[in-house]
C-alpha cells in the first residue's frame, strides 16, 4: 500500500477542487490536488460555460431575488448572501487566473476566443491546471478515494485506489471535499459519466447527514437521437424550434412567452416536467435547419457538425436529462462541515440552490466556496497544534487500512451478478421511479424494488479490477437511490424540481423544511429540519 501525508488533501479536480488548491498554495503548506482522472478532465465543470453574477444589466439585487426565487424557500439564506456578494470577485478571481470573462446576460461566459476548437469548459479547467502546474501543489490524477478517514471525530485523511488497483492511504491535517453531483447515475442524464455522487457516500459513511437530495434538478432537452450521447444543447438560437409530433410548438402550448434561450433558465422544472409527459405520449423534435449557414462555424453548433447526425438538414429527437444535485453535504459559510477539518465545496455541499437551482449559479459557487474552503483548510492547519492528530500510531494506522484494503479486494468463488449488469438496472431504475414526475404508487414499487437489487449488490465480489471500481459505484449508487426514492416517497407536496403527480401543489404549512438523510448502523435514517428565512 502506498501512503503519504500532506497538510491540506483536495478530494476532486473540478472548478471547486482548482479554486481550493490555487487558494491554499503558497501558503507554506504542503497541498495534495487529487481526481478520478486527469486533473481537470471527466468533470462536469469541463462541460459548463455561464455564470450567474452581477453585472451591468444584473445587480446583486437581482441575482439574490432569481436564486431565491428558484429555490422556493428551500435556499440557505447565508450561503446565497455569501455567493452574491462575492460573486463579482469570483469573476474578478478567474480573470486574475487568466480566464477571459465576458459580460453575458445575467452574467459572465468565458471567453477564449478559439472558435471550433474545445468547449469553454475544457479551456478553463486546462488554463487553471497550467496555472497549478507552476505551483507547489502535487498533483495526482487516477486516484479514486473510496473512504474519509475519520478518527475521534476528526478527519484524518482519506484511503483510495489507483487505477491499477494498488491503494493508496493519504494522512492529511485537513480536507476539502469537491467530488461534484451525481448525475450520472440516472438512466437519462447530461453528466460527465464519473459523476456518480461519491462524495455523497463518502460522507454518509463518514457520519455526515445529507439534506435535501429528492431535489434532482433535470434539463428540459438534451440529444435523445438512438445511439447519440446524451449532448446537452447550450447557447440555443433564436432561430431554434421545439415541437410534438403533431408539429404543435410546444413554448405555444405551455403559455411561455419569452424566448426558449431564457426559458431554460427561468422555468427549467416546468418546461422539464412538460417535455417529460410530452415524450411519454410521443417524440418532441428541435428543429435548427433555420439556423443560418454562417452559425455552423461558432460554438455549440461546430460541435453537432462533428455528429454523424445531420443537425442542418432535420429536427432531431429531444428529451429531458438529469442535470444537477440541489442536495448534498451540509457547510457554513466558511465551507466548513460539522466534522473538523473536513470541508466541502461545489455540488457536492448543500444549500445555495433549495429546491431548484438558477441556470449560472453552479459554477460561480464552486469558485465562491472553493477557494472559501481553501482559505479556511489553510487556516484550520495554521491553528492546529504541532503533534495534533491521530491518536493511532503510524503503524497501527497503516495496519488498520492494510486490513481494510484487503477486504476490498476479497474474492469469493461463485456465480455474482456482473457489477455493468446491476448499474445498469439501477439506473434505469432510477430514471423510472425518482423521475420529473413522481407519484406514491411508483415511488412506493420503486423502494422494492430497489431492496430487491440491493441484496445484489452487496453479494457482488471483485473478480477483476473494473470491478473493485464497480462494486463501490453500486454501493454509493444504491445509497443514493435510496435517498431520491424515500425522500421523494415522504415529501407529499411539489416544490422546485420535485413534482409530485398525487401532490402538485407546494404545501408551505406542511413541508416548508428541510430533509436530512443520515446512515445509522447501515440504515438510512431520515428526519426534517426547520427552514432558516431571510430577516
Ligand atoms: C452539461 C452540463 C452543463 C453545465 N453547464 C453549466 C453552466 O453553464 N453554468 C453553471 O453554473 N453550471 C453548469 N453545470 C453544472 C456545473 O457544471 C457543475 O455543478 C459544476 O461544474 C460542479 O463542479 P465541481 O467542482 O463541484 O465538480 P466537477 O467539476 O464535476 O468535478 C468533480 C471532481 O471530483 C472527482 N471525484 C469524484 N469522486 C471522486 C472520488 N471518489 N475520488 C477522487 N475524485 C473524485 C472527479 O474525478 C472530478 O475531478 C453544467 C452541468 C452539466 C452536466
């Protein structure tokens, strides 16, 4: 096994994990950056390209009222203040970092400038790794953390595999936790396909409660042509059409006056839940044959011209797709979580968004709270008394993960479920039942069902590596499932992206709270918690 120390470990190389790293560098502390894959890459940061900010045309104002407009009540007022008021600086920061910014609608976009070449995401998170690169941060890419080490109820460093399957166990004085959403566990979803929620099991099983995680925001469109991935359709046109099989335009049927473009930010949910019983009924087409010929050269359209699928020339099928956790681990305002010295920031802390978030704020939180987390591990560090930390010697420490490691890798002869098989049925499970639209009747089969796959899944046993990887995404998978599924069950109201068939309207005197979702000896246990309003 291999093992290592560092002061501060950044669990996750998205927006949220570089904002931490560049934040606590050059602060006489030893950093360790960590990802699944190349630094940067497989992260649904890669993918994104706007954030919400003030700006000329949006003041703070504005930005504080459309967030917590969208969250219905569910936002946590601190960490919306903290997001909007540092917002500006966020923007000021990745322009200090050397990331063209342009003002755009309600925001910024990154502005590279190199048409056809990469998406904007891609730039930035390589313009930020070049930027680590020239640091003292160590930088260690395909390195998959399967536990927080928690001791005495401190963090005391975290334990992972390589991808060649030797483990690693990492001893750090603090660390921050930016593992992202988990969006592709759903059947249906325009996630990076890593992005499974390891970061919501890592901090369940390290005792940490979740909250609110039926709030699964979903896209309204994405490609859904057979044998096309899942592309999500940015930067949409004027010129763009939506309609049903019949030809009927489906903005026209729902009453929406203001353009698609828009109203993707402004009424995802809505426009999510219609399309979705649209398509249930029969296909939903987007048309961009309109598009001028002069378009097809400019980002996002030189990408579809990369498809075998001729995008110029036919409406093409389209369907929604999960997008974005509301849920996650609980922060203040300084990304502290409530066990010292661990961190959290970016999707996988909970808060800003309530029950639904604004199109934009992804990202400009990572930057917000990702470099909060940094200043506040280098801080944390800093105030820790030399010698302090685990109450295990090193040996015993060591011992102790080498046995764990080991019963990771434990073989069993027999006949197992294939771990591809079983994620493959939980994501379709999940798609099916905690779905834009959900009801009592399926929610209740749905439990069982997953109950019944459960029991599979724990008598899954790696044979080869990828299924060492995939045994632990099962587990983590079915974790969450359970969370989306019972949660969902509970919540007898819609709110934000929850939508309840049986239940369609929003039930502040009942269900105005939070939901907290914790593992005890095994089992998810769930409870509610009061809303904190706004003065
Ligand atoms: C297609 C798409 C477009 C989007 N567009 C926008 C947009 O324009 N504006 C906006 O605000 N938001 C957008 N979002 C949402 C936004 O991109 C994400 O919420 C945000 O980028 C998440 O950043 P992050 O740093 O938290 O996680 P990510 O960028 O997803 O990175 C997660 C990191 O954690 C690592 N990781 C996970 N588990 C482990 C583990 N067990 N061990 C080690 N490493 C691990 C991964 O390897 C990865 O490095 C979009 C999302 C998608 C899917």
């Amino acid at each position: 096994m291999e093992e290592f120390s560092t002061d501060i470990l950044i669990i996750g190389s998205g927006l949220a994990g570089l904002m931490a790293a560049l934040e606590a560098e050059n602060k006489g502390l030893s950093v360790t950056l960590l990802g699944k894959f190349a630094i940067g890459m497989g992260t649904n940061t890669s993918l994104a390209s706007s954030f919400t900010a003030a700006n000329s045309r949006f003041s703070k104002e504005d930005h504080l009222r459309a967030t917590l407009v969208a969250g219905k009540g569910l936002n946590r007022p601190n960490l919306v203040n903290v997001l909007v008021e540092e917002g500006g600086s966020a923007i000021a920061r990745l322009i200090g970092e050397g990331i063209p910014m342009i003002e755009d609608g309600i925001g910024y976009d990154p502005d590279f400038n190199q048409p056809g070449s990469q998406l904007p995401g891609v730039l930035l998170m390589r313009r930020l790794r070049e930027r680590l690169r020239n640091t003292t941060v160590r930088l260690l890419p395909g390195l998959t953390v399967f536990d927080l080490v928690v001791e005495g109820g401190e963090l005391q460093g975290a334990f992972g595999f390589f991808r060649d399957g030797k483990p690693c166990l990492i001893r750090a004085k603090a660390a921050i936790l930016a593992t992202g959403g988990a969006g592709a566990i759903y059947g249906r979803n325009d996630n990076q396909r890593s992005i499974l929620g390891d970061g919501y099991g890592l901090a369940l099983r390290a005792g940490l409660p979740l909250y609110d995680l039926e709030f699964v925001q979903f896209y309204p469109f994405v490609l859904a042509e057979p044998r096309l991935s899942s592309f999500i359709l940015l930067a949409l046109p004027e010129e763009g059409r939506l309609f049903n099989e019949k030809g009927e335009d489906v903005l026209e049927q729902m009453g929406i006056e203001e353009p698609l473009p828009r109203a993707i930010l402004t009424q995802r949910d809505r426009l999510s839940r219609f399309l979705h019983e649209a398509s249930q009924g029969g296909d939903v087409y987007y048309d961009l044959t309109k598009v001028a010929p002069e378009a097809w050269t400019r980002f996002p359209f030189n990408f579809l011209e990369k498809s075998k699928f001729p995008f110029r020339e036919r409406p093409f099928l389209v369907a929604p797709a999960v997008h974005f956790f509301m849920g996650g681990a609980e922060i203040d305002e300084k990304a502290k979580t409530t066990i010292p010295g661990l961190f959290a920031a970016g999707e996988v802390a909970w808060g800003v968004h309530g029950a639904n978030r604004l199109g934009g704020n992804a990202v400009t939180e990572c930057v917000v709270f990702g470099s909060i987390a940094g200043q506040s591990a280098v801080e944390y560090v800093c105030r820790q008394a030399e010698g302090q930390g685990s109450r295990l010697t090193p040996e015993a420490f060591h011992r102790r993960w080498e046995r764990k490691a080991e019963t990771y890798l434990q073989k069993k002869r027999g006949v197992f479920d294939h771990p591809r098989d079983l994620m493959k049925q939980l994501r379709h499970l999940v798609w099916q039942y905690g779905g834009p639209v959900r009801q009592e009747s399926s929610l209740a089969e749905g439990v069982e069902t997953l109950a019944a796959l459960q029991k599979r899944v724990e008598r899954v046993y790696p044979d080869t590596l990828p299924d060492l990887f995939g045994k632990r995404v099962l587990e983590n998978m079915t974790l969450l499932t359970q969370a989306i599924l019972k949660g969902s069950l509970l919540r007898q109201e819609s709110r934000g992206a929850h939508h309840r068939k049986d239940f369609p309207d929003q039930d502040n005197q009942n269900w105005l709270k939070h939901t907290c979702y914790r593992l005890e000896k095994g089992e998810m246990v769930i409870t509610y918690r009061s809303v904190v309003t706004l003065c």
